[in-house]
C-alpha cells in the first residue's frame, strides 16, 4: 500500500526532505499589513521578513480550514493510504482541522485510510517526525506501524530554541509579558522548549546571546544519547550565519547520523522574530 505524507505550513522542513519525497504540506495563512497569505505560496521566508521588517505591526497567522485539508485528501488517490503531521494542537486549530478534513471526506469514502499525528511540536521538531516517517516508508512498516512508530517519537522528542529578541514572542501571546519585558531589559536569552503536552515554556535564563546558544548545545547531550542513530535539525530565522556556526559546532562535539539545516518560514517566524535557532532531535 502506497503512504502519502502530508504537513502544514508550521513545519520548517529542509531542502534535502523536500527534494526527495512528495509531501504534501497545507499552508497556514499569514496576515501582514492587512494582506493575507499562504505560508510557502504566495509568502516565501524572504519576502516574509522584509514585509516583517517594514510593518511596525506584528504579523497574524491562522490555521488552514478543514476544508483544506478535506481538498488535500480527495486529491490524493484513494489507494494511498495518508498520514498527517500536524503542529501541536496546543498552539494551532491545524489538528483539530485535519481531523475534521478527514470526516468530511470518510462521509464519501467511508474506506479511506486517513491517520492524523499530533506532533506536539513546531518548526524542525515536525521536520525530524517527517524525515522519521520518510524512512520508516522505505523501510516498508504499515501504515499502523509507522503511526505507532510516530506518536512514540513525539513523547521523546526535543525541540528547543533561543531567540535574539522576544517581542514578537511576547505579542503573539506565547510568552508572558512580565518574564519577556523583565528578561528583555536585562539582555536575558531564554532557553525554550516544547513541553511534553505541546505547549512552549523557559527551560533556562542566560544573560547574552553567545552564552545561551553554548548552553542550547550542551543541553543535547544532557537530553538525548546513541547520537550515532539519530538525525538532528537546526533551524534559524533569517540568521544563516549563527545557524551555521552552530552546526558546526554540534558537528564538533556530537556525532548525529544527519545533521540538517532549514529556514524558519513565515509561520514560526512570526512568533521567533529574527535572529532566532531552533534545534530539534530524538
């Protein structure tokens, strides 16, 4: 039985992945200066943070329609079984919406085999669960399988991010003013993390960007280990030069299976701003 993946627009998902695989991925919708977008179609990453740098305004985003994800369906052949990766239903409608999407399609294909997997996640940490899910295909598991597989991933999974300023974190409503405002003033990095039921919390305080991003590093080790089994991916927002600075520096002290790169697109960009890395691995 053939497996097509589909993600959303939350999902920052290298070249590499893209390159090789038919994934199908439902865009969130991005608003900038009372214009709406569809993240990764009408609104590449580049043109996203010029527009953010021009707007004093912060940008809204909101997830795709059950209708969306109901078209993204029937479009695929009913043969194919489907699996969905979506962003954590703690911080986006995007999971309740592909659920509903697939409702609507089972009331004209009763038959269609359609699995929908929190992630729990944003960003690279659903990137890491798509690459997993891409190898688990070639490897032949079933369908059942590889959604076992997937859900077990999510519990184990580490997704954490510095970013170089917290407004747009702030704003967006993921951070509590009184922490972003009081950490701000004092050139405070906070070191977060998607918790275990979805949700984004500070794990640490380190006074200074440089010093937050070795502490970022050193906690991979205190996280995970078998790094020879594993693949880890670093992402940034409009900061190609720190993302790679910090590749290299993980290269160093870790020996990951793969180690990618992406670019936080519009939808994560909004809340990270610029300058900002996340990194997620098993």
């Amino acid at each position: 039985m053939a497996i097509r993946l589909i993600t959303d627009g939350g999902a920052d998902l290298p070249e590499s992945i893209l390159a090789n695989r038919n994934i199908t991925i439902i865009p969130l919708n991005v608003m900038i200066n009372d214009i709406t977008y569809k993240s990764g179609v009408e609104l590449t990453s580049e043109k996203f943070y010029r527009l953010m740098k021009e707007n004093e305004t912060l940008p809204k985003t909101s997830s795709p329609s059950p209708n969306d994800f109901y078209e993204a369906y029937k479009n695929i052949d009913e043969n194919e079984d489907v699996i969905v990766i979506a962003l954590s239903s703690a911080l986006s409608s995007t999971f309740e919406s592909a659920t509903i999407g697939r409702g609507m399609l089972l009331e004209e294909q009763p038959n269609r085999n359609i699995s929908i997997v929190d992630a729990k996640t944003a960003s690279v940490g659903q990137a890491v669960l798509v690459h997993k899910a891409c190898k688990l295909i070639d490897e032949g598991l079933a369908t059942a399988d590889i959604v076992s597989k997937l859900n077990e991933t999510v519990s184990t999974l580490n997704t954490k991010f510095v970013l170089d300023t917290l407004e747009n974190v702030i704003k967006g409503g993921r951070l509590d003013k009184v922490r972003g405002a009081v950490a701000s003033v004092l050139n405070i990095k906070l070191l977060m993390e998607a918790t275990e039921d979805g949700k984004v919390d500070v794990v640490e305080k380190v006074r200074g960007t440089k010093k937050a991003l070795k502490r970022l590093i050193e906690q991979i080790g205190e996280c995970t280990s078998n790094f020879e089994e594993k693949t880890l991916i670093v992402a940034h927002s409009n900061c190609a030069d720190r993302a790679a600075d910090v590749m290299q520096k993980i290269k160093e002290q870790y020996p990951f299976k793969e180690l990618l790169l992406a670019e936080l697109g519009p939808v994560i960009g909004t809340y990270a701003g610029e300058g900002g890395i996340v990194i997620a691995y098993e």
